[in-house]
C-alpha cells in the first residue's frame, strides 16, 4: 500500500466527520468533489473501483458541443457543451485538443423534415442528413460560439475537392463540411489529475478509491477495500454520482424513497482501437462524422499513433461491466468500410476495445440517439439528504458538477467562495502554447532522448517535471521493453503519486500502454515487478494482479494472452 492511500486513511480515522460525502468517483463525481471542496467544505469522495474506471473510461474521447444535439431541439445544452469545450481547451491544454472534423455528405435536402420532427419532439428515426439541414446546423454552431471564438468557423467543399483532400472516401459523395471541435488524449488522467488538484488545494477534503460506504445504523461507515477496516464518518449531505449505478446505490444508501421508475436508463456504446496505417493517413488528420446505413452517427478519427472508431449506441436492461461484443465490432468495421471502400480493413487491425454504459436519464424514446445527453439533479429528502447526479456527458461534467455544487451549498446555507471554469487542471497549468520548445527544455534540463521528452509532455504537461525529478532520483530509470518510451521508475512515480492500487490502474488508466497496443507479456510483468517494488507487494500478490489483469484484458478489452506473447516475441526479433 502507497504511503499516499494509509495518509488518506488515517485522515478519515483522525476525523470522521465530513461537510459532504460523494458517492462515485467518475468525472462527474470527481467535479463535485473539486467543486465543494473549493468552496472550504470538508469533502469525502468514495469510489469502490479506481478513479473514472466505469462509464467515464469509455467515452469517444470527443469534447464537443454536440452538433446532432441541435435536431433535437437542445440549443440550451449545445451552448453549455461549447462552453465547457471551450474552457476545457484552455484549462488543460496538454490534454484537450482542437480536432477537426469532416462530415462527407451524400445529398442535398434529405433530412429536412427529420429534423423538425426532431426540434418538435416528435420521437422518429433519423434519415440521412443532407447538404442543406448540415449547413443549417453548422452555422447555427458558429452562431452560438461568435462572441468568444476559440476555434475557426465551418466549411463548406464540393466533390471534387473533398476527392483531392480524401481521395479514401467514398466517390459517391456529392459534399462535404468541415467543423471544429476537440478530443481528450487521456480522459481518465485528467480525472486523477483533478483528484490530484483538490487535495493540493483542499488538503482535509480525501478522494479514496477502492472503497464503499455503508449505512450503519443512522450513520456510515467506509470499508477500505484493501484492508476491509471499516471507519465511521459523519456526513451533512450526501451526493450520489453513481452513473448507470444510480438506482441501485441510491436505494442502498436511502431510507427509501418510493419511485415508479428508475432515473438512470443506460445504452452501450463500444469503440474499438486499430494498427492500420492507410486509414490513419487517410483520415489526414481529421476527424470522420458520418452515418451509417442505419442512421446512426459514428466516428473515426487519429488517436495516439492508432485509429478509434465507434460507436454503438444500444439500451441495456441493467448496469455491469460491459466488453464490445463480436457484432458491434462488425457492425463498426463494417461502417469503416463503407465510408473507405478502397481501405483494407480488417478485424486482426484491431489492437483493443473498450466499451461503457452511458448513465442517460430514464426516456421512452425509441431511437437511442435521441435520448437527452443533458443532466439534472435529483433531491431526496432523509435525515442525511442525497443528492442525485442524473445524465450528463464527459464534456460538461464541470457544469453539472456547478450545479450540483449550488444545490448542496444551498442546502447548507453557505456561499460559494470560488468558481472553477477558468481554474486550470493539472499539467495544464502553465502549458506552453509552443509544445515543441517545452520539449526542448526538457531535453537540455534532464538530459533525456527527445522521444522521451514528446512522451512525457504529452501525458503529463508541465506535471513532466515531476515525473523527471522523481524518476532521476532512482537507478531503475529504464524503460520497459527496447520499443517503450514508459520507464519502471515511471510505474513507480505512478504508484507513489497517483492513487494506483493495481496492476490494471497502471496499464488500462494511468498510461497509455494498453489502448495504444503497445502492451506485451515483457512489459506485463516488468510493469509488475515495478509496482510490487514500490508497493510492497508479496510474490503472490504480483502474480495474482497479472493474472487478474491479463483475464481481464481477454474478456473487456479484446486482447488475449496469445497477443501478448506474440508482441513480445515481435520486439525481440525487431531489436535482435
């Protein structure tokens, strides 16, 4: 155990009792987290996993304003998600990217009607949208965003000339457009950066993970999922931000409030992570929005050296870990291929997979993509009132998480004391605008290969220092593998600094290692043998977590331990 987890959990047991109590630590729940505990409130966040591991680990990786939200008639979220979009990009720069993206269009008005249906609130399946209704929609885009423009306007280009660009696409298109909006790198180190922040800034206020709250009696108790100490705590409020888990926690931490449906009613969406260089070189830099046969939106777009494409968009009965099952990455090959008929695109491409439940608020509606990405909140009355996080999307997880905040503080009759939509997140924090000259510095300060320099500024920002600092003081500053840029006093940085407490947190989350395809059985145990270095761990402990680890990449993630072993032997012939 890190000696960061036992400062954490002597706190609690040094003091029990706590302003408010967060329940979830998802992006949405780490925001309030922030948020309250900004506001010179004592705050405990509990997660029974790790930090945005569920719902919030599977995101498109998208930060965007929502365009196809505008059909629906939602102008008041698309200008709160351009909002937040836009403050994220300055805030964590190192992190939040422009991305441009290009629709190819397919014909003229087709749509049209669809889309008032859709502004009406009449329930109805998309048809294909055309030149026209995506022109509307896109000026509408830039209207919202006239008086702060971060980002340049849309576009517009004829066949000819998206040929020329995309010579890839499909020749049947009459049109294309092209908008802008922004991609997230790694969404779940922005979350633990977060958790990072708030305790630098609010030291008494504790984010824990692996570990659930109980009711006890008329109070509660935090069971340490490591140790299964349980330590009593004391709470004014609570608030539940359990995403598609809400219902079920929300009953168990209640007394009960009689409901006639449930709040949270999720849909799957699964994405998948592809080695094909002529589609990454197709794509030019861009971002693809296209539809496919069935009316459903997907996308494709670089990411890290690879390719993601998604999704799928499908109502699930009850929240679990979910993995992208056979069909759905058919389903997703099969919309690749045909928007890049001439791309050789294969299911032995894919390097990893990745799917969520996206917590959406319970709806009737029958087409999924018209189900409200927005969010409200949700009091229930008891000795300890709770507050309920309902919906919301990876990209305004700060504004719901605003609100949440004023309604708490509301109820406990404080002020706010602080606003958060310009506070910098992490390495965000004095990012250069010129990233190539702060390589450049970190080169010439610690002496390191420029390789190693783009690396570390791109998963950290200007928290690179640190990492540097901590990994120059060690004699185990040696990377994984000949290929890999991730070195074992960087998984020990890791350990000691960022709340990871298994070999999964360190691989799925913490790095980029496996959803980049960069992860092999040599690194698997190297990786290994760094955390139970810096951790304590016994030898059974060390192989228990790379089995757990490897299960679970097989069963969740689509990479079995013959791949593994294959990627290994690959690296040892290529630097033999």
């Amino acid at each position: 155990m890190s000696a960061q987890r036992d400062e954490n959990l002597e706190l609690i047991r040094r003091d029990g009792a706590f302003d408010v109590v967060v329940v979830g630590g998802g992006i949405n729940g780490i925001g309030v987290f922030r948020e309250l505990a900004l506001q010179n409130l004592r705050v405990l966040l509990v997660e029974r996993n790790d930090f945005c591991s569920g719902c919030s680990a599977a995101p498109s990786r998208m930060i965007h304003g929502g365009l196809r939200y505008l059909e629906n008639g939602e102008f008041g979220l698309v200008r709160e998600s351009l909002r937040e979009r836009d403050a994220l990009l300055t805030n964590a720069p190192h992190m939040v990217r422009p991305l441009p993206t290009t629709i190819p269009i397919w014909s003229v008005f087709s749509g049209l009607l669809n889309g008032a249906a859709g502004f009406l609130g009449l329930s109805s399946k998309p048809s294909s949208r055309g030149a026209l209704p995506i022109k509307i929609g896109l000026s509408l885009y830039d209207w919202t965003t006239r008086k702060k423009r971060l980002l340049p306007k849309h576009s517009f280009r004829g066949a000819r000339e998206t040929l020329r660009r995309w010579p890839q696409l499909s020749p049947r298109l009459l049109f294309s457009a092209t908008y802008y909006d922004a991609w997230i790198s790694y969404p779940e180190r922005l979350g633990v950066e977060m958790v990072i922040d708030t305790k630098r800034l609010a030291p008494e206020s504790v984010a824990l993970n692996y570990a659930q709250v109980e009711r006890a009696g008329d109070g509660f108790v935090v069971v340490d999922g490591q140790s299964g100490d349980k330590i009593e705590v004391s709470t004014k409020v609570i608030v539940n931000a359990t995403g598609a888990w809400l219902d079920e926690s929300l009953d168990s931490l209640a007394a009960g409030e009689k409901r006639n449906e449930p709040f949270v009613s999720g849909t799957k969406g699964s994405h998948l992570i592809l080695d094909c260089p002529p589609l990454l070189e197709a794509l030019g830099g861009h971002m693809i929005f296209f539809e496919n046969a069935d009316g459903r939106v997907c996308i494709v777009f670089p990411y890290l050296g690879k390719v993601l494409a998604g999704s799928t968009d499908i109502r699930v009965k009850a929240a679990a870990r979910v993995r992208c099952e056979p069909e759905e990455q058919d389903y997703i090959l099969d919309a690749l291929r045909r928007v890049f008929p001439g791309i050789g695109i294969a299911a032995d491409q894919v390097v990893f997979s990745y799917s969520g439940i996206r917590p959406l608020p319970t709806s009737d509606q029958e087409f999924t993509g018209r189900i409200t990405r927005s969010h409200f909140i949700h009091r229930v009355d008891g000795v300890v009132p709770q507050f309920c996080m309902v919906g919301g999307k990876w990209t305004t997880f700060r504004a719901l998480a605003e609100q949440t905040a004023d309604a708490v503080l509301a109820e406990l009759g404080c002020d706010r004391v602080r606003d958060t939509l310009a506070l910098p997140i992490g390495g965000g924090d004095g990012f250069s605008d010129v990233v190539d000259e702060f390589e450049a510095e970190l080169v010439e300060r610690y002496g390191i290969d420029p390789r190693r320099a783009a690396y570390l500024a791109d998963a950290y920002g200007t928290r690179a220092e640190d990492v540097l600092r901590f990994c120059q003081q060690r004699d185990d500053d040696r990377p994984l593998d000949d290929t890999s840029r991730t070195t074992e006093a960087e998984i020990a940085f890791l350990a000691a600094n960022e709340f990871a407490v298994s070999l999964e947190d360190v691989l799925l989350r913490r790095t980029p290692l496996s959803i980049r395809g960069d992860v092999s059985a040599d690194i698997v145990v190297r990786t290994a043998e760094a955390m139970a270095g810096e951790l304590g761990w016994s030898d059974e402990r060390k192989e228990r977590e790379i089995a757990s680890f490897l299960r679970n990449l097989e069963n969740y993630h689509g990479v079995p331990k013959d791949m593994l072993d294959r990627r290994s032997r690959e690296r040892s012939l290529t630097c033999a």
